[in-house]
C-alpha cells in the first residue's frame, strides 16, 4: 500500500468518532470542545484546510493530557487527532503521525482500558490495519481484529466499533461478517452531543454497505 493510499484511507474513514463523553464527570467541559472541533473539521472542513486543523487540534489535546497525567481520555483523543492529521497529511510525515498515535492509544490503554468506552482500542485497531505492515510500517492484520474484538467487547453496540470492525472485515472479504456489524453500527444508539458525528459516520456506513451488498451478490 503506498503512503498516499494510507492517507487517503485515513482521510476517508476518520479514525475517531468512537469517543462518546460519561456524563458528571469534570474533564467533559475540557474534552467536549475538542471532539466537537473533530467533528466539524472530518465533516464540514474541505479537505485543503483540515491538515492544520487537525494539528491544532493535537496540541489542544495534548495541553490536556499535560494537564490531567493519571487520566485516559485526553490521551485517547491526541491519539485521534494525530491519526486524522496523518490522513489529511499523507506521505511519509503520514507514517510518523500515525506512530506517534499508535504510542498515545497504547499510553491511554495502560492507563485505562475501558475509557471512552474502549475508543482506543477502536482507533489503535484501525491503525493496525490502515497502516503498512512490515518493512514499511507496523500493520498488522491479526492484531488488529484482536483489537477491534476487544473495542466491541466493551462497546457492542457502539457506532464506531461497529463500523471498524465492519470495514476491516470488508476488507478482508468476509463479507458476511461484515454485513452484520455494519448493520448493527447503522441502528446503534445515538450519542449525545455527538450529533454531527453521528450523522457523518451513519453516512459512511451505508456507503460501505452498498459495497458489502454489491459484493455479496456476485
């Protein structure tokens, strides 16, 4: 896979998404702006302008995770912002982004696991099997379904591990499989707060399924 397909793949798919807030806890008045800015910059933003929004987005998060050492959730969404800054980057500067998420989505699962109901899990699996493997970069298919099956153990209804899981599995031709989870992404509950999110991600959901359909009837 070429660098450049990688950032098309991560400018098409948007690896975040997957991280709705719990409510009554204090650290959601500092995090909701920065998802909300993801939001807007993956579904309203032309594609030109969304690179240096999205770095700043990561500095916005990492003043955060700076600022809340012991916490999971700032650390998830840098992890995010460095991955969609990667897709509207390309090239190699693609690869390193995509590096340095991976080491903050690994950094948030030390910490928590379970946060943002496992979103890093979720978007450290994408990565696994957006990203080039070996010798050009560190994908992996087997552990990124391990990953992905670990997002929906804890999340199985969720919207975005969900529909990862159903791409990935897309992707690799089992298109039953994915059938059934990107029907289940498509009916999942809607997320407070997260309207415009919602509604771009169901849009790419029906996109991949006319695929899945078309597939499954050749």
């Amino acid at each position: 896979m070429k660098l450049d397909l990688l950032a098309k793949l991560f400018l098409i798919v948007g690896l975040a998404g997957s991280a709705g807030l719990a409510a009554a806890d204090p650290l959601d008045d500092a995090l909701r702006p920065i998802q909300d800015e993801w939001a807007v910059i993956k579904y309203r933003t032309p594609e030109k302008q969304q690179e240096a929004r999205y770095h700043a987005l990561v500095q916005q998060a990492h003043k955060l995770a700076e600022a809340h050492p012991g916490r999971a959730e700032p650390l998830i969404w840098e992890g995010i912002a460095l991955s969609s800054e990667a897709g509207a980057k390309g090239g190699m500067g693609a690869l390193s982004l995509a590096k340095a998420a991976r080491d903050k989505l690994e950094q948030a699962i030390k910490r928590d696991g379970h946060a943002l109901k496992g979103s890093a899990w979720t978007s450290l699996g994408t990565l696994y099997y957006k990203v080039p493997g070996w010798p050009i970069g560190f994908g992996d298919k087997a552990k990124a379904e391990e990953m992905l099956n670990k997002s929906l153990a804890i999340n199985p209804d969720g919207i975005d591990p969900n529909f990862f899981r159903g791409e990935y599995l897309f992707e690799r031709e089992r298109y039953g499989e994915a059938l059934k989870s990107l029907e289940t992404a498509l009916h999942a509950p809607a997320r407070p707060g997260r309207e415009l999110a919602d509604s771009g991600r169901r849009q790419e959901i029906q996109a991949l399924l006319v695929k899945v359909r078309k597939e499954m009837e050749n």
